[in-house]
C-alpha cells in the first residue's frame, strides 16, 4: 500500500481521496487548512486527515517526507509552494491546474528533482492532450489539431445557461488569461472569450471560445509540425457574450473577488451535469488528407454510494489513473512528465481512467473501483 497525500477537500480533492481509498491500494492523507472540512469528510481505514497551513513550508515538507506522492486539487496559486515542498521531501507530484504561469514554475522545479513531475492530469488540461496526442501520431504530417471541452449542467435554467460545477477561481482564471495557440505555424497568444464558434453534437447547439490553460504543453510538443492548433471551452449560446459584458464591460476582471463572489452567490451549484470531449485531428496519411475525431460524452454517477457530477469524476478519475500509471511502473518516475507521453491506450484500460472510454453503456452508470492488481 502506497502513502499518498492530497491537498485540497475541495469538490475534486474528495472525490480523488474516495477514489484512491476505496481500491485498498493507497492509504491516503488529506490535507487542508480547513478543520471543519476535514471534521466532515468520512472516517475509513485507509485514509487520515491533517490540518495544514500549505504556505508553512517546512510543515509542508515535513508531511510529504516519506510519502509516495503528493496531490494537489488546491487553488492553483498553492501549486509552486506544493512543488517546492514535494522537491524537497523527494516526493512525487502530481496536480490539476490550468494555470499557465504556475505550469511554468512547476517545470523549473522539475529540473532539479529525481522523481516525477506530472502537472495538468486533469481532464482538460489533462486527458485532452492524451487523446490529442494519440490521434496526432497516427498521420503522416498534420494540418489541424482542435481540442473542444467543456462541463456543462444537464439541465441550464439561467440566462448565462451554467451552473458551477468546480473552482470558481479557475473559472474566472481561463476566462482572462491570454491563450496559446499555434496559427499558421506560429505559436501566438490569443485573447481569452475570442475566436467563438458554433457547432452540433447529438442535436443540441454549443457554442466553444478560448480560454486558458487547456493545451498544457501541447503547443511546445507540437510547434512546428502543425499549422492550426487551439483549444476552446464549450459553453451552451449566449454564454460567452455575457461573460464578456461582466469581465471587460463592467471591468470585473479587475476585480476577481467580487466577481467570484456574485457567481457563488447568484449560480447554483449542480451534481447533474454532463462533460463533453470533442478533438478532431486532420492530416495527410500515405498521400491523403484525412481528419480523424474522439468525442464523447460523460455523466454524474454514483461513487462511493454518492452521486459525484462529471466534472469531478473527469477531473480526479484523470490524476488518479496517471498515479496508477505511475505506481505501476507504466510511465517514467523521473523528471517533467508531460500529459501528452502517456500513452491513451494504457490510460483508457486503466481502471480510473476507464470512465473515458468511449460508447454509451458508460451513461449514468454507478462507478466502481475495485482494488485489483495495476
């Protein structure tokens, strides 16, 4: 049994530590600053609590000693500080974030450690850049590479047609920073809420825009072998324009925690959701341009005898296959591992990353993790 710590009791930090509990093969310490969080998350024999101030480093450091790996589902401005301590405890780490600049300082750590490095295993970034990656290196030579995603309630009844379904924090944070992109061969920045589309999937409309921090380090992998690769979050019509009105119309963006706190405030929050994956590759292979797609659909189900929305069960279901993987011996235990070098078929037959596979028999079905050999 591995000695696991997760950071965060957040929607996803819960979720990962039932996940991980429950096989029987991680005994799991949960971190956060929190001691009412902590008081409320349910007992069990393969897992502990520790209330922890994350910025107090050598407390940190002092907790991840010895232990396997450290996951991080907190803010994402607590990353660096998580990495530093995981580098000094000579652990290994792993996280969720979307955050470019925190991404980038996560990799200078990387440098100077002898264990793995795995940031962005969530679904996007994450999961996305797996699939992506897949189908790239299945041409010749490529022309596009588009990754659409986007966690959505099953059920909208607002004008902004959302509901928050997990931190409102990276919400805002994709929704301002610049993003990259590779346009005409050239790796660019462009505007976050820009570049809007609409398309149709299994009849119903959506409308997809930049946003931040879902490429990961797609667009340093593939730089120069490709003319055209974005990623855009799928949101249902109407989203975008309103967002746009309250970011930069009436200057929010200047003025996060109010933002924040109108959103907390004003959308509800919702397990009946539904994740959409969308990648669509084109290329030439043996002469002929070809375009090939992964799309796929996953909804809330039952984990641990809970309903957990999609979001959650995307999002933890992703880091938790990588440290599978990881346990395993499936991918490098050393250095910077990039989403994009693990391979989609080991990911999907693993049993975490099993809710990716594609086909509707995965709908609205309980899911369960049974302790097994990796």
């Amino acid at each position: 049994m591995k000695d696991i710590v997760v950071i965060g009791l957040g929607k996803i930090g819960a979720t990962i530590a039932r996940l991980l509990a429950d096989t029987g093969d991680y005994y799991v310490t949960v971190v956060d600053r929190s001691a009412q969080l902590l008081a409320e998350i349910e007992s069990g024999p393969a897992h502990s609590t520790a209330n922890l101030d994350i910025t107090d480093d050598t407390a940190l450091a002092a907790q991840l000693s010895g232990k396997f790996a450290v996951l991080s589902a907190a803010p994402f401005q607590l990353n660096v500080a998580i990495a530093t301590a995981a580098a000094r405890a000579g652990t290994h780490y792993l996280d969720l974030t979307e955050d470019v600049e925190s991404t980038r300082e996560v990799k200078r750590i990387a440098k100077t450690t002898t264990t793995a490095f795995i940031p962005q295993c969530g679904l996007a970034p994450g999961f996305i850049s797996i699939a992506a990656s897949d189908l790239s290196r299945r041409f010749d030579t490529l022309d596009s590479v588009r990754l659409r995603v986007g966690a959505l309630p099953q059920f909208p009844s607002n004008a902004l047609n959302y509901n928050l379904t997990w931190s409102t924090d990276g919400v805002i944070n994709e929704y301002i920073q610049p993003c990259e992109a590779i346009v005409n061969g050239e790796l660019v920045e462009v505007p976050a809420l820009e570049g809007r589309e609409e398309f149709s999937l299994d009849g119903v409309t959506y409308e997809a825009f930049n946003t931040s921090g879902g490429l990961g380090t797609l667009c340093e992998t593939l730089k120069g072998r490709v003319d055209t690769l974005n990623y855009r979050t799928i949101r249902y019509p109407g989203h975008a324009a309103i967002m746009k009105a309250l970011l930069h119309d009436l200057g929010l963006r200047h003025r996060r925690d109010v933002l924040k706190d109108i959103l907390e405030h004003a959308l509800p929050t919702t397990v009946q959701d539904v994740v959409i994956v969308l990648v669509t590759v084109s290329g030439r292979r043996d002469g002929r341009l070809i375009q090939e797609t992964y799309a796929n659909k996953i909804y809330s189900a039952k984990i641990g005898g809970h309903i957990r929305s999609a979001i959650q069960i995307t999002t933890a279901s992703s880091i938790c296959a990588v440290l599978d993987l990881l346990n395993g011996g499936k991918i490098s235990a050393e250095g910077l591992i990039r989403q994009e070098d693990i391979g989609l078929d080991a990911f999907l037959e693993n049993r975490f990353g099993a809710c990716y596979r594609q086909g509707d028999a995965a709908k609205h079905q309980s899911v369960s993790v049974a302790a097994r050999p990796l």
